[in-house]
C-alpha cells in the first residue's frame, strides 16, 4: 500500500507553459527605451508572487519605466505569455478522480484567474495552494509547510512534483517526497511504479 496521502503538482513548466521572453518583450514595448534591467528587475520582486496587488506593479512600471498602457493594456501583456497542457490537465484530473490531488504554485492572482479562464473553469475544481495567497514563494520550507498545514496533512504523506530542481530541493528539506517532473511519460511511469495510477 502508498504511503502518499496526496500528489501535489507545481503549475507553470507542468500544466502550464510561461514562455517568459514574450511577456517581458510585450512590456518592454510599451516601455521607455534603455530601461530593460530596471523592467527586469521590477517585474522579477518576489512581492508580486506572494499577493502584493498588481495594480501596484503597473502603476511603478508606469512611474519607473515609462510603462505607456492602461491596465488593460499590462495585464494583456502580463499574461499573454501562457498556455495550458490539455494533456497534462486531463492526467490531473483524472487522478483526482481517484485520489487527492492539489497544485503548489508561484503564481500571482492575474496569471491564476488567466489560467483558470483558459481551463474553462477546470484548473478552478482543483485543490490549489497558490503563492499569492500563501504569502511565501517556493522554494523557502514555509510555502511546502504552510500548503500541508492548510491541507490537513503531514509533509511526509506529499508527493510533490516540479520542473525547477530548486523547487524539488525545498520540498524534500520540507519533508515531503519530491521529484524533478520531465514530462508526462515519465511522470505516468513514476506515478505507475507507485502503485498511484
């Protein structure tokens, strides 16, 4: 029998994709030339992960960089770098059917609420622990302990999945069973040696 309670899947790199060089060329165009490492740098502030409103980041962009568009206009260009994996979505969901399953993700409510509208309301009927209302980023120890506490269940009991070793790292410091995710084979390959599938 598994020792695993419930299977946590990270979000962008394995049921989404974030092709990051897009969105910050969106930005980047409506901003005032010969500020790209000040974009850069303000776009990356953990702040926007761990729930600051992004209605602030678009005002400072505006201030800072020159940002020229409404905020229609950013959150067009903040989220037009993602797409969803029908394919993986389908293999979540289909687990969850059978076993507890939830997502453990650095995301900030825009690219959350783009995702869930893309899904058609799927990614929504899934168990989420999102960074933005967590208030700490993956891979710090608090994000993994503080998504097991809310989940009612110990970290030893997780078996986590993420495209970033980093992230795989922080979870298995946290306690929880973690592997690299490479794709959906040999994801199902894994989850099939576990007896989880």
């Amino acid at each position: 029998m598994s020792d695993v309670e419930g299977i946590v899947f990270d979000l962008g790199g394995v049921i989404a994709g974030h092709d990051n060089p897009v969105m910050f060329a969106a930005l980047k165009a409506r901003c005032a030339p010969g500020l790209t490492r000040e974009l850069e740098r303000l776009i990356r502030e953990d702040r926007w992960g761990e729930g600051a409103p992004l209605s602030q980041l678009h005002e400072i962009l505006a201030a800072q960089v020159g940002y020229a568009g409404d905020y229609g206009d950013f959150v067009q260009d903040w989220c037009c770098h993602l797409s969803l994996d029908p394919a993986m979505l389908d293999v979540v969901e289909a687990l969850a059917r059978r076993r507890r399953v939830m997502i453990l993700s650095n995301t900030n409510a825009l690219h959350w609420e783009h995702l869930v509208a893309a899904s058609e309301g799927r990614l929504a009927r899934l168990e989420a622990y999102l960074s933005h209302d967590l208030g700490v980023l993956k891979p710090r120890t608090e994000a993994y302990l503080e998504a097991a506490k809310r989940a009612g269940l110990a970290t030893a009991g997780l078996l986590f999945f993420d495209d970033l070793e980093a992230n795989v790292a922080g979870a298995r410091a946290a306690g929880l069973q973690a592997e690299l995710f490479t794709g959906q084979a040999a994801l199902e390959r894994s989850l099939a040696v576990r007896g989880l599938l």
